[in-house]
C-alpha cells in the first residue's frame, strides 16, 4: 500500500504540489500516494485530524494555514519556532504531530541554484509578514553583512529586526530605510499578487545585483519588470516552491529528490 500525504489549503485547485510530489516519487522510486485537499476556512485542524485518522502520514500547509498548523504541532523545529508558521506537517511513530517549516530554505537552496553570494553581502527584504518570517532565520544563517527589511507599515519591519536582532546584522524600517546599494534585493510582499510595486526607491541595486521575488506566475511580476529596468539580474519564486517541496519530502522520506528536472517541466509548463 502506498503512503499517503496532500497539501491542504484553501483555495488548492492551483497548487502544483501533487505534480511536483508524484514526481519526486517516480524518481526515487517511493511508493506514496499524494493529492490536494481543500480545508474548509473554518475546519482546517479538523481536516488535518480526519486526514491522519485515515492514514495519512503527512501534509504540506499552504495559504491560510500555516499558522493554524503551526498552533496544532505537539513539537516543531526550531525553524518553525522562529517562523511561527509551519508549511510541513508529519505524523511521528509515536502518532504525535511535528511541524516543520521548510520555506526559507526552499529560499536558500534556490538562491545556491543560481549561484546568488550572500555572505557579507547588504541584502534588502521588502516585506514583514508570514511570508518574511519564515526566510530569515536561513538567511541569516548565510552571514550577510547585513540584513535590510523594509515595510508598507513599518512598525512590522522593526518588530522583525528586534526578533531576530540575536542572529545577525539585521534592521528595520519603512521603505525609505532601503538605502542602497544591495547585492539581494527580495520582494516577499504580497504586492505582486495585485500588480501593485512597493514604491521602493531609486539607486537600491549594487552592480551585478539579484532581484528576487518570492512569488511566480506566467508573466514576470511588476516588482522583477521594474528590477529588470534597474539593470539587476532577476528571479522567480519557481525554484523556492520545488525547493521547499523537496525539502518536505526529504524529511517524510529520507530521500532527497533532484530538482532540476521538475524545475524545467513547471517553467515549461507556466510558459
Ligand atoms: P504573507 O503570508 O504572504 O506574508 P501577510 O502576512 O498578509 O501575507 O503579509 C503580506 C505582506 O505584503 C505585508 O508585508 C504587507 O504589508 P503590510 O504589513 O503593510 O500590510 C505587504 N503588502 C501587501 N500588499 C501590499 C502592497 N500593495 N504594497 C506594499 N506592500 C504590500
């Protein structure tokens, strides 16, 4: 019998998890069963629990759920402590409940992929939500030279800085704190979801800067559009979402799937 694992979220037509899962199983040959489950608004722990009841082993957690599942883990990792999110649920031997997230270094391992430096680098994040939550802690990791957030409401940003002021060179503020230049420039806002820009200012790139956004789509976002005509090299939230899918399955299976393959079969498909 196969073991079985979804994603839960509401809405989950879109979610390219169960493609992206399935594929990772083929490659590496375990035999899983996982498909896409839509949460009621109001009933996501119950959904998780009827999921387990019927054997389910494991969940990735996707919007609006990552802080509910976070608040029904009997233990999280360290990493998910400090995001006070949780995207990866898993079923222990003992039938206990561990949340782990694995967004930032879905982040980190993209960001490796395409061979982005951090260390010692000035990096910009614009952003202070959950989204943002979860990257710093493995983007500090990297040692930066420093760690810029940036917020529409900047109270968010600096609360951010001071939470996780312990693991770096990290500060805040509202937009007009991005005071260029910065070798990493990463949108974690929702912003690009409405076609809106953060009105960032000008001269924020460094020569041979990265722009990064964390969402993807079909069409370049407003943010890497505007990045493009600052002359920085730009990248996708693509290469994060099979990254920190990879990262789920290798901690439900002990396998780590390559990424490349899939990563080109969903850019063929977007395009
Ligand atoms: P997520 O889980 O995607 O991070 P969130 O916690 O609701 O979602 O955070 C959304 C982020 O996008 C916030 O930083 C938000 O700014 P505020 O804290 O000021 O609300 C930001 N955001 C959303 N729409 C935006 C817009 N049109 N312009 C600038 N920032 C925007």
């Amino acid at each position: 019998m196969s073991d079985l694992y979804c994603v839960l979220g509401n809405p989950i037509e879109h979610s390219k998890s169960p493609l992206i899962h399935n594929e990772f199983a083929l490659q590496t040959q375990q035999k899983i069963e996982y498909t896409a489950q839509l949460a009621p608004l109001d009933g996501f722990t119950d959904a998780w629990r009827t999921f387990v009841d019927n054997g389910g082993r494991g969940a990735n957690v996707t919007v609006p759920f990552k802080e509910e599942a976070f608040a029904l883990c009997d233990t999280l990792s360290r990493r998910a402590q400090r995001a006070g999110a949780v995207n990866t649920l898993i079923v222990g031997g003992n039938g206990l409940t561990y949340g782990d997230n694995t967004d930032g270094v879905g982040l980190l391992r993209d960001l490796a992929y395409n061979r982005v430096a951090l260390a010692d680098k000035r990096i910009l994040v614009v952003g202070a939500g959950g989204a943002v939550r979860g990257i710093l802690e493995p983007l500090l990791a990297e040692k930066p030279g420093e760690v810029v957030v940036v917020n529409r409401t900047a109270e968010k940003a600096q609360q951010l800085a001071d939470d996780f002021a312990d693991l770096g060179e990290i500060h805040g503020g509202g937009f007009k704190a991005a005071k260029g230049p910065f070798s990493v420039v990463i949108n974690g806002t929702s912003a690009s979801l409405a076609g809106d820009l953060p009105p960032l200012p000008d001269n924020l790139f460094a020569n041979d800067a990265w722009a990064y956004d964390m969402m993807y789509g079909a069409t370049q976002t407003v943010f890497l559009k505007w990045a493009g005509t600052h002359g920085a090299q730009r990248l996708d939230g693509l290469g994060m979402l099979v990254e920190q899918a990879a990262e789920a399955f290798y901690l439900w299976r002990n396998v780590r799937p390559e990424t490349t393959q899939v990563r080109q079969m969903l850019r063929r498909m977007l395009n």
